[in-house]
C-alpha cells in the first residue's frame, strides 16, 4: 500500500501479462508489459486504485486445490461463488466466474450430458473434519434468517424480540 498508484498499476499489468499472455498488449506506459508478444490486444484504459488493508485474502500458491468444484457428489446441489474453485481471486470477478461455471454444470445436466468431475477432497481435509468441533458464531443472537444477514418480511414475536436485543437501533424512535 505504500507504493504509488502506478507501482501498483505496473505490477498488476506484468501479473496480468504473466496469466494472459496472448492477451495483454505490449504497452509503453507499464513496463511489466514489455516482454508481451506482439499478437495482444487488451491495454489499460483508464485506472483508480482504492487501498483497503486486508480486503482479499492472501494469493498463496496452490491454495486452489483446496476450493470446491461447481459440481457437488449431492444430486442437483451445484455451488458457486467467489470461493469455488476458478482462477480468479475471492473478488466480484471470482464470483461472477463461479456463477458461470456453476450455470454451465446446470446446463449440462439439462441436456443430459455426463456430469462435470468432481474434484478430489484432499486426504488431511477428510482428516482433520473428523475432529472438528463446531463454536458458536460471535455476536450472532438467535438462529433465524436475519442472524445470518438475511431480511425478512415478517418476523415472528420471538424473533423480533432477539433482533430488537441484537440490533436496538432499527427499533429506536426518532
């Protein structure tokens, strides 16, 4: 973050040269570009670089293998999200491709096509759920939609009264 925008804009570009390498142009202004082939076409138009500590997880190398597939081994359960296994980060752009990902598995299955592999669940994953314990979630009061961060149109009179001790403000008047 102490880097200037367009350190961090060059070294996007050479990241993103590295991924896509018959995409990304050759381009004078990010010199993490320049051993980009000369078939490239995509270049940066316009930029703005916002600097949030901690807004994404680390990018550690091999860390995919530990993302579920779209395709589950429950019948017709498909999953999608910025978590499931695709090449992008956790990001609006991971879950725009898990999205797309968990349509095609849907899609094939309604033509009737064989179904997508599943991807093996590492052996020390297996392992160690064995052991889990589970806690009870911080701060969550109650177990009905809204304490997940769902809405609800109605509520009962039991749930209104653990939303108005979870979250009193919604119920103050002015």
């Amino acid at each position: 973050i102490a880097k200037s925008d367009e350190e961090i804009i060059d070294a996007t570009m050479g990241e993103l040269a590295r991924l896509f390498p018959t995409e990304i142009a050759n381009d004078k202004k990010w010199p993490a570009t320049s051993k980009q082939g000369p078939n490239g076409q995509a270049k940066l138009e316009k930029f703005a670089v916002v600097k949030v500590p901690r807004s994404v997880y680390a990018a550690i190398p091999g860390r995919n293998k530990y993302r579920p597939s779209q395709t589950t081994p429950i019948p017709h359960f498909t999953m999608a999200g910025d978590w499931t296994s695709q090449k992008f980060l956790g990001s609006m752009e991971g879950a725009v491709l898990g999205g797309k990902l968990a349509a095609e598995v849907v899609a094939n299955r309604a033509l009737g096509n064989s179904e997508m592999p599943i991807k093996d669940i590492q052996q020390h994953i297996i392992d160690s759920a064995s052991e889990f314990v589970s806690k009870e979630p911080i701060g969550v009061v109650g177990d009905g939609a809204i304490a997940f961060g769902a809405g609800a149109s109605s509520v009962s009179k039991k749930e209104e009264e653990l939303l108005k001790k979870s979250d009193p403000a919604q119920f103050a008047t002015a």
